[in-house]
C-alpha cells in the first residue's frame, strides 16, 4: 500500500493535526518505510508458534481459598482518620 501526500493530508485533517504543505511529502516517505518494515513481518514463519500475552514465563503467586470470620470492624478502622456506622469517612469528589 503506497501512502501519497493526498492520503496523508486527508488523515492528517481526520486527526486534526495540522501539517504544512512541504511536510506532506516527507512524512509520506516516512510512512511509506513503516509499510515496508510491517509488509517484512508477513515474511516471517510463525507456523507452530504459540501467541504469548508476556516474554516471561511467570505464574503469580497464589493464596489459599479459605473461608473467614472477616475483618472486625473495630481492627480494620483503628487507623482511620475518620469512620462512621463502621465505614470510612472520605471527603466528596463528586459534585
């Protein structure tokens, strides 16, 4: 897919970016070589490879599912700065 300076300036104007006209050209060819190096990754062999969410091979650690008398109120808000009927009081962010 070849990129001109028409379709640049169309998608600079869908961006809302604004471009002068010399800059055009040059940020065609700049994007015409980023289609090269894409168009170079379809050559690459990727029969048999499994697709991968990380380059690390890591399991997270995992607790043990067990069943609590959950927290006592009185414990988890010793800390607090302010609390009422056993909940945190937080200052209003929402208007």
């Amino acid at each position: 897919m070849a990129i001109d300076a028409a379709t640049v300036r169309k998608v600079a104007l869908l961006a809302r970016l604004s471009e002068s006209e010399e800059r055009l050209e040059p940020l065609a060819r700049e994007l015409n070589g980023i289609m090269t190096w894409i168009d170079m990754l379809d050559e690459v062999d990727v029969e048999g490879v499994e697709p991968m969410a990380s380059a690390v091979d890591l399991k997270l650690p995992m607790r043990e599912d067990v069943v609590t008398e959950g927290g006592d109120p009185a414990k988890v808000l010793a800390n607090a700065p302010s609390s009422k009927d056993n909940f945190f009081v937080v200052p209003k962010v929402v208007e």
